[in-house]
C-alpha cells in the first residue's frame, strides 16, 4: 500500500478575550470583598471593613485585608484557624475566607463559559 500524505489546511484565529477577563476578575474582586465582608466577624466591624480588592495585571485579582486599618495584622488567620485567649481558652475558627475563595473560584469559571470567542 502505499505511503498517502494527508494535508490538513488550519487557519491560525486570531482571539484576544483579555479584556473580557479582566472585566470578569474585576467583578470577581467587588463579589469576593462583599462576600467576605458578609462572613467576617463584626465586633465593631474594623475587620470586615479592612477587605478590599485590586487587579494584578491582566490575569490576577486579590483580595486582601488592607492591614493599615487593623491593629493585628495577623488577625485573618487566627479568626480562620482559631486560637488562644487571653484568659487560655480555645476560640473556635470562624471560617470565611475559604469559602468566599471556592465560591468566587466557581463564579470565575462559570463566567469564563461564557465568554463569547469570536475572531478578529
């Protein structure tokens, strides 16, 4: 039998969907700060108030406790682990930073099924 080339033609598209990302991430931002707000503790509400959120580069959102308004910086992880009192006992962990993160983690990949793709 002999040896038949087969020759496949594929037209390179030219796609840019970056900016549609971005604007995604960008809600993602305001949705993670609102949700987490939500779950945070509120004793005078300095905690929950402190979350905020910025875009890095085109592919990146964080979120973050802006630690200039917190008198313990460190104040996110023992209200997610727990810790220790003053007194000896046990505070028990108030969890709202992971399930902010997997709910926006699933938001962010459901918006991005969305995305129309249409070449330029």
């Amino acid at each position: 039998m002999a040896n038949d080339d087969i020759q496949v033609r594929i037209k390179e598209l030219n796609i840019d969907i970056t900016p549609q990302v971005t604007k995604i991430l960008e809600q993602i931002g305001v949705a993670g700060v609102a949700d987490v707000r939500a779950g945070s503790p509120k004793d005078k509400g300095t905690y929950a108030n402190s979350w905020d959120s910025k875009l890095e580069n085109e592919d990146t959102v964080v979120i973050f406790t802006d630690t200039s308004k917190l008198r313990n910086t460190n104040m996110s992880t023992l209200l997610e682990k727990g810790h220790q009192s003053r007194n000896g006992s046990w505070v028990s962990p108030q969890e709202h930073i992971r399930p902010m993160y997997n709910r926006m983690k699933r938001k962010y990949q459901e918006e991005l099924k969305r995305i129309k793709i249409q070449p330029k």
